[in-house]
C-alpha cells in the first residue's frame, strides 16, 4: 500500500475506482477536486452484511467484495460478523418470491455453458488445495480468479438457462472463497461471501445448494459462539428445503443443529438431532445425491457427533466416535478429528494418550495454512496446562516445540 501512495504522490499513476472513491471518502472532496481523471468512479466496496435486494445487486456486492478482498482493502478484511445478517438472511431466502435472473443485456461477453463449465471445474481444482493445505493457501488466488475470471462472465450476454447454471456455479465458488475465508478467521468477511453465496443459488433457483450454505453459516456461527444462531441456521435450512432435500442433506442439518445445541448443554436435543442425522444418512443414496455434497460420509457425521460429545463433557462417547471419523482422504477434516480425540482423552484423564494423539495430529496438520486449525491446537494447549506439568506433558512438549502450529497456537496464548 505505501508503494502505492508513493507512485500517486511521484504522478507515475493515479488511484483507479477502487482507490479513488475511498480518497475521495477521506478527503471529504470530489474527484474533480483531487484531479481524479475517473469520470465514473464507483461506490467504495460495500461493507454491510447484506443480503443483496436482486439478481443484478448481488453481481455488483459480490464484484466489488472479490475486488476489496484483492486489493486487501483493511476495513474488508478485518470487518466483524453481524449477528442479524444471519436471521435477516435466513429468513429472506424462506420467504422469497420466484427467483430472477439479471436484466437482459446488449453489451459484454457472450457466455456458454463451456464458460460455466470451466468455472465449475477451475472452482474443484482450489477447493482441492483448500482440502489439502488449508484455507489461507490458495485464498489469495481464488479471489483473483473470481474477480479477473468471474466478474466478466458475470456482467455478460446469457440466457436464461446459462444464467442459472452460472449463478449456482459461482454460487459455489463463493460458498468456497467464504469457507476459505472462514479457515482463515477473516469471519466478517466470510459471512459476507456466504450471503452472496445464498442469494446466488436463490437467483439460480438452486435450493438444494442455498441449504447447504445456511448449513456453512450454522457452521460458523458455532464457531464464534453464536449459538441460537447457529440452531436456528440449521433447522431453517432444513424446513427451506424440505421438499427437495436428500438424505445426505438432511444429515448434515441436523449434524449441525446438533453442533450448536450441545454447546449450549441441551444433551436431549443435540442427542436427537444426533440420531435424525444417522437415520438420515442410513438412507441415502448416492447416485441421488448433488456431487457437492457427497463427502459428508459417516466418518464426517461420526467427527461431528465427536465433537458433540466432547462439548457435553461425554469424553468416553467423544472417543469412540473420534476413532471412527478418520477419513484418510480429507486432510483438514482429519486434523480436526484428531484433535477433537486428543481433547476427548485429555478430558476423560488419560493425559499420556491424549498427548500422542496430538502429536499424530501435528504430524498430520504439518502442511496446513489454517487459523482454524491452530484455534484447535490453542484450546488443547490451554486444557494441557490446566492439567498440570507431568512427565508426560514434558516430554510432550519437547518433542513439538518447533512444530509450525504449534508455535503458531503457542503465539495466541502468549508463550
């Protein structure tokens, strides 16, 4: 950023319309004033968690949140959450009228189903690294394809029918930049895509994938404490789709329904929730299923019963679930499970387990770039200490004192 100013003071360039609305903003003068050549600047970026009013508002939202992502603009970035954006969301998306696609154009590119498919698969290809690497790996580089890439085909000539196929497409690339985002603990900023994400699959009429963005947000929303929220994410996506939701979709709501009530201590209804998501899941089948949806399996239901089971101090369920959630083909999702075993042990007093489970975990994570991985480790450091300094922990924390996570957790909690 300070290369920057110091090229527009020096007159080798001037502010562009992403820049240029916010000096103006600082300045408190207009462009002409400042000797801006922009003769058609545009808003600054959108900051409100909002849920977009139309098809042609959330084209607009969603460019200029791809463009301030990019350009790293602060304010973006380090933004919170808003608690009502989530029911606000929620609850616009239940009662929508009939989906709409943008206005007709005359004007921009000519866009095909080869261009979405193209999309689509460019979309796989970074939610693969996300999976292996951790969010905060490849981030940078979505957002600039979807901003470069995306935005164009966005604002071009379609149909109707490759409108649709467009909007769920990208609906998913920014279901994915939100979760990214969200891994990395830039939260505000995830809810932000996580909207656009909603209002894209409501305008591609695609409810089926709209649920399973309420469900990311439950998700999230868990996370940071949130829970009521969370629950209430959770049981919307499910009565929002009911009428087209598969048995693998089902699951997962309930799973995360189960996810907020167990930190709240309601044990009767997480433990419901519970069994509705493995009857669900039972009955799948999944040649039914969207492609989207087909990594929640029984090792994901059974890490998210774990952590369940964890939260409600049942660490003797936590572990015999935990042990059945190692996918081995999902990295993150296994370095989670692996830790969410190691607390369970840590809780049920076997202090010597616990320790080299989460060194197996350390082992497993060593690759990932991911704040939400090391929030895992931070709480099971904080638990550790709060265990007392046995030979175990010693020996423990001897042999994973230059572990990149762990130095990284040791940072958050002042060691």
């Amino acid at each position: 950023m300070k290369r920057r100013i110091a090229s527009w003071e020096n007159g080798h360039s001037t502010p562009d319309d992403f820049y240029g609305p916010l000096l103006c903003d600082a300045f408190a003068a207009s462009a002409a004033e400042l000797g801006l050549k922009h003769g058609e600047l545009k808003d600054a970026p959108v900051l409100d968690a909002a849920y977009p009013a139309s098809p042609d508002d959330a084209i607009q939202t969603v460019s200029q949140l791809w463009r301030a992502d990019l350009n790293q603009y602060d304010p973006l970035l380090t933004a919170e959450p808003s608690e009502p954006a989530w029911n606000e969301a929620s609850l616009r998306w239940l009662v929508a009228p009939e989906p709409g696609i943008p206005r007709p154009r005359s004007e921009g590119m000519r866009v095909g189903l080869g261009d979405v498919t193209a999309v689509k698969t460019t979309a796989d290809m970074f939610a693969r690294l996300d999976d292996q690497f951790g969010g905060e790996h490849a981030r940078h580089s979505v957002i600039q394809y979807l901003n470069n890439d995306v935005t164009p085909l966005l604002r071009g000539r379609y149909t109707e029918q490759v409108g649709r196929a467009l909007f769920s497409t990208v609906a998913e690339a920014t279901l994915l930049a939100g979760w990214m985002s969200y891994d990395a603990c830039r939260h505000g900023l995830a809810q932000r895509y996580f909207l656009q994400a909603l209002r894209l699959a409501q305008d591609a009429n695609d409810r089926r994938f709209a649920g399973s963005v309420l469900s990311a947000m439950s998700h999230q929303a868990t996370f940071l404490g949130r829970y009521t929220e969370a629950a209430t994410l959770a049981r919307a996506a499910l009565m929002g789709i009911s009428p087209v939701a598969t048995p693998t979709l089902r699951a997962q709501f309930h799973a995360m329904e189960a996810r907020a009530l167990a930190r709240t201590g309601d044990v009767a209804g997480c433990e419901a929730a519970l069994s509705a998501a493995t009857k669900a899941l039972e009955s799948r089948n999944r040649d039914d299923e969207p492609e989207w949806i087909t990594y929640f399996d029984e090792a994901e239901l059974a890490a998210e019963a774990a952590h369940c089971f964890r939260d409600v101090n049942s660490a003797r369920q936590a572990v015999a679930y935990a042990e059945n959630a190692m996918s081995g083909t999902h990295v993150r999702s296994d370095f989670f499970a692996t830790m969410v075993l190691a607390d369970a042990h840590l809780r049920a007093g076997d202090i010597e387990e616990a320790c080299r489970v989460a060194l197996d975990a350390l082992d497993l994570g060593e690759q990932l770039k991911s704040a939400r991985c090391v929030s895992y480790l931070t709480e099971f450091r904080q638990n550790l200490t709060a265990a007392g300094d046995s030979a175990d922990v010693q020996a423990f924390t001897e042999q994973v004192r230059e572990h990149r996570l762990w130095v990284a957790s040791g940072a958050l909690v002042g060691v």
